[in-house]
C-alpha cells in the first residue's frame, strides 16, 4: 500500500460528506486506505464515516480513541496505519488536489519526507530541484532554520512522511500538548529526516469545506511555547547546531510566547491576569532579545516589557 491518510474527527457529522468527496478526487494515483480517528464524538460522525466509507467505495476504517486530544488521535492512526508513506488530513486545514504532488515528489526523491510550496517561487524552486542534480539540497535543519526565520512554512496537513522512517526514529506526537503539538512533531521530522524535498505542489486552501473551530483557547494556549522549549532543549542536547538553537531561543520562543499573550486578550482574557500568568510559568524571563531577533519582535517585547504603556494585541 502507497499511502495511509490520518484523519483525527470530533463532531464533524455536517462536514464528513464534502471532506471525503474532497479526498476521494486525490487518491486515483496511489494504493491507499483511509484512518478515521474518532476523538469522542457526541453526534452521529462515527456512524456517518462508516456509511460513507462504504457509499463511496473507500479502503479504510474507523477507529474509536476516546475523548482525548488530536495528537493523541494521530498517534493511535500512526500506529495503524500500514502505507509506506503517512499524510495527515486535517478538518481545519485542506488543501486542493495536493496528494498526487506529494506522492509523486516522494518517489521521485525517496525523501523521508515532502512538503507542498506555499508560494510560485518555492513551487518553482522545488520543480527544478527535483529535475536537476545541480541545485544544492537543503539538509533539514536548514528548512528549520528557515522555518524560525519566517522565511518557510510547512503545514503538518500538506506532508508527507515515510512511515518506516517515522518508525525507526520514534516520531510520535506529544499527546498531552493540544496546542503546539504540530509544529513540535515537524521540528523533530526535520531534524531526523536524512533527505527532506519540497514538492512544486502549490498549496491552495479549500476553505468553504474546513471545519471552524470556535471554542476558546484559554491558558493551555501556552502549550505552545512548551513545545518549543522542548524543541530548544533537543537543539541543546542532541545536535551540534548552535546557530539553530540560537534561531530558537532568539526569535521563536519570544515569538511564541507574544503569540500566546495575543490570543488571550483578543478572547478578552484581563491583561493583570496574562501578566500574573506569564510570571507563574516562568514566561516572562523568556522574553528576552538578542543577536536573531527581529525587529517587529523587538517592539512587541518591548512594549510588554514598559507597563505604563497600553499594550495591544497584533
């Protein structure tokens, strides 16, 4: 089997109908089975996926996880799954037409893992990579390091992995992290991956079928950053990559933790309380600037930093 596609569910009774009629055009180039994991729904998704799997004619099955998270969800599927290669459908985050792309990179490449272009120029970029001998391959920590400088994004619902390679580095997802998880687990993939390739795949959202998720983050926000601490300390330890983990400290985790403090005053979350927040995990020491941080950086820190001045939310 070519492919096993992940699909984490909760409640998504309304939206199962148009995400799988969205899947089914994508698969006709590769063998593949569909992994629908169910995270504790209340309406009627489980018994949906069933009928439709079968009205359709798809080759997969449904698990039942319980009410845990998706990172959890996820690696209950990983470990299911079958396929030489794994991707990752998301309800929140689709994308037109991109599986066949990804699978034909892959075994064009015999990448551990592939990844969709955000722009033309990196869809370009990537299309004469994979045609010429010449252009020099990126390591992964390099398309890390990228990542941290905002020069790349990789978008866990537009990859693909081998799954052996998954296996024999004990790639899982943190399954007691619901936010920040996903970054995390392709932090880790790229520091692991002995051949990464991007694919000339352009990623184009399918925006009227994805699910909306409106429930509030919260203070468990904050899970972000300490997945990038956890990233950071595997930098420290693991790897001989210092300007990385500079990256990483310098810019990402300040980065993140600004994100953070964002997210709960746009939910209305008392600045006084975000404050008292970030001193008790131990954030704000955090917030720090040196050699990698930008400069838009710079004035949102220092803008929290000056508390008689009104701090506003980006």
């Amino acid at each position: 089997m070519d492919v096993s596609i992940i699909f984490p569910v909760r409640n998504l009774e309304k939206e199962m109908k148009g995400i799988l009629e969205h899947l089914q055009g994508q698969t006709s180039a590769f063998s593949f089975e569909i992994v629908i994991v169910d995270m504790g729904s209340d309406d009627s998704t489980l018994a949906k996926s069933l009928v439709l799997l079968r009205q359709y004619g798809l080759p997969g099955f449904v698990v039942q996880n319980g009410p845990g998270g998706p990172a959890a969800a996820l690696n209950s599927g990983l470990h299911r799954a079958q396929g030489k290669y794994v991707a990752f459908l998301l309800a929140s985050h689709l994308y037109k037409d991109i599986l066949p792309g990804l699978f034909s990179t892959a075994e064009l490449t015999e990448a551990d893992m592939v990844f969709g272009s955000q722009t033309e120029e990196e869809s370009r970029l990537a299309e004469r990579q994979s045609m010429s001998r010449v252009v020099k391959k990126k390591s992964g920590a390099e398309y890390l390091q990228a990542c941290l400088e905002g020069k790349l994004q990789i978008d866990l619902a537009a990859v693909l992995l081998r799954r052996q390679f998954l296996l024999e580095n004990h790639l899982w997802f943190q399954e007691d992290c619901r936010y920040g998880y996903r970054e995390e687990f392709l932090y880790r993939c790229l520091l692991r991956a002995e051949e990464t390739a991007p694919s000339p795949v352009l990623l184009q959202r399918e925006s009227q079928l994805e699910w909306r998720c409106e429930e509030p983050y919260g203070h468990q926000v904050f899970q972000r950053v300490e997945a990038m601490l956890r990233v950071r300390d595997i930098l420290w330890c693991e790897y001989n990559l210092p300007v990385v983990a500079e990256w990483m400290t310098d810019q990402k985790i300040p980065q993140t933790i600004i994100e953070c403090v964002d997210i709960l005053l746009r939910e209305k979350v008392p600045l006084a309380t975000v404050r008292k927040e970030m001193k008790t995990r131990g954030f704000d020491r955090l917030l720090q600037v040196g050699k990698y941080t930008q400069s838009t950086l710079k004035k949102k820190i220092r803008s929290w930093k000056f508390p008689l001045r009104p701090y506003f939310p980006s």
